[in-house]
C-alpha cells in the first residue's frame, strides 16, 4: 500500500466517474482521498454525489462569466493581475487556427478570468493530483502553469471517451458511432497545452456490435471509464512512492 494522496476534483455534470472515484477511494481499493469538488456548472448531479461524500464542494459558473463579458466587454481590471495575453497566446494550442485574433484574445482572457476564481480556491488545498472527472471546459497555460510547477512533471488528468489519438475534442463516443467503429474505448491522459494531447496514462476498449446504437455505446464506454479511472489514479499514487 503506498500513502494515500490528496485528489482534488473538477466536474461538469452527472459525475459518475467521481462516483466511481469516490467509491474506490472509500473501498480502500486505491490510496487516494477526495479533499473537493468544483465544477463550472452549478445545481449538477455530480455536486450531490461529493457532498454526500463529505466532500468540499464549489462552482465557478463559466457560462455566467462567459456572457458577462460578452455583454460588458472585458475591462484590463476582470483579468487576473498576472495575467499575460501574449505569453499565455504563445504556449496555447487549443483555439482554432481559423479564429480571429480578437476571438482569441477574449477565448483566453474569459477562461483566465474563470480559471483564477478555480485557483483563489483551489491553490489553498495541498494537492497531489488534480483529476477531470467529466469536466467539459479547456484548462488554458494560465491555469495549468500554476498547477505543473515542477518542469516535466503533469499533475492533472483528464479521462476522454474515445481511443486517442482518434477523436479528441467533445464527442468521443458520437464520433466513434458516426466513423462505424468497430472497437471504442476510453482513455485517461494527462492534460497539457493542447486539447486531448497530453501523454497517455492508460486505455480500455469494447467491442461494438452492428445493431448497437450510440447510447449502447456510451453505456459500454462509461463501464470501462468507471474500471479506469481508479486504475489510473493508483497508477500516480504508486509513482509517488
Ligand atoms: C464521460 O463520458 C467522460 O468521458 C466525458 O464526459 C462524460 C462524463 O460523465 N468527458 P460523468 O459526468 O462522469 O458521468
């Protein structure tokens, strides 16, 4: 058994992966605690699940944030005191290259604005290793730099539907149906600059018969996801020893 390390956990909805985190946490079949929870999205499923785990919770509302400034604009004073467009631009892979360069700038600047209300909470827990469980937003270099500290070192994970690297972005398991795969599958990753690239910590996959229909094959893939996760996350702990 290796010492348990401390997970803190970002959510968008249902959180059945943080349930399956939580319930391997409290099975002792992996030495991890939960210390919280947040999420983008507030009054989700996933928030009930952690706190009748016990689990600090919060949200920073993106869509909230995100309209706000499309109404008001974006003002030098919204933006966090060390935020730097043009270096967090630099590290950036995840906006389209056919965006503007305005689109850009509010794209990075309206997620650093959310992503530094995450951080004022989040950076007061002593955290090992920071898990996505289901958390549909983009972490930008602003957020990121603040949690990979050490060169070369990852500290967040992020678990996608689909094998990568096929089928990044957000609809794994709807691209996977819609290409007439015939093996789907789950990955967990670690995040980096850009989106669903980052090195991969493991994979599971599933058959997928003719007559299956995209909810068949979401449900084989959240079953595999739940395996997973705890897997991966045993994994991190064991290379802390
Ligand atoms: C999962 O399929 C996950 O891979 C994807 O979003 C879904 C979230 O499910 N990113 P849940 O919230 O864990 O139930």
């Amino acid at each position: 058994m290796a010492k348990k390390i401390n997970v803190g956990t970002l959510i968008s909805g249902g959180g059945t992966n943080l349930q399956a985190i939580i319930d391997a946490c409290l099975n002792n079949s992996i030495d991890a605690n939960i210390l919280f929870t947040g999420s983008d999205n507030p009054g989700v499923k996933g928030l009930d699940r952690a706190k009748k785990a016990n689990i600090d919770t919060f949200v920073v509302d993106y869509s909230q944030i995100i309209g706000s400034c499309k109404n008001k604009g974006i003002k030098e004073t919204d933006l966090p005191e060390d935020f730097n467009l043009d270096e967090i631009q630099s590290k950036q892979q995840l906006v389209d290259t056919t965006a503007s360069k305005e689109q850009a700038a509010f794209f990075l600047k309206t997620r650093a604005i959310a992503e530094r209300k995450f951080l004022d909470i989040i950076l007061a827990y002593d955290i090992d290793l920071f898990v996505l469980a289901g958390f549909m937003r983009v972490l930008t270099p602003y957020f990121i730099d603040k949690i990979n500290t050490e060169p070369g070192k990852y500290k967040i994970m992020n678990i996608h539907p689909a094998l990568l690297p096929s089928f990044p972005g957000t609809d794994g398991y709807g691209d996977t149906f819609s290409y007439g795969c015939k093996i789907g599958g789950c990955t967990v990753h670690f995040i980096d600059y850009g989106e669903d690239t980052g090195p991969i910590i493991g994979q599971k996959t599933f058959e997928i018969e003719d007559t299956d229909t995209l909810d068949d094959i979401k449900k084989k893939g959240l079953v595999k996801e739940w395996e997973l996760y705890p897997q991966c996350i045993q994994k991190f702990a064991d290379s802390l020893i």
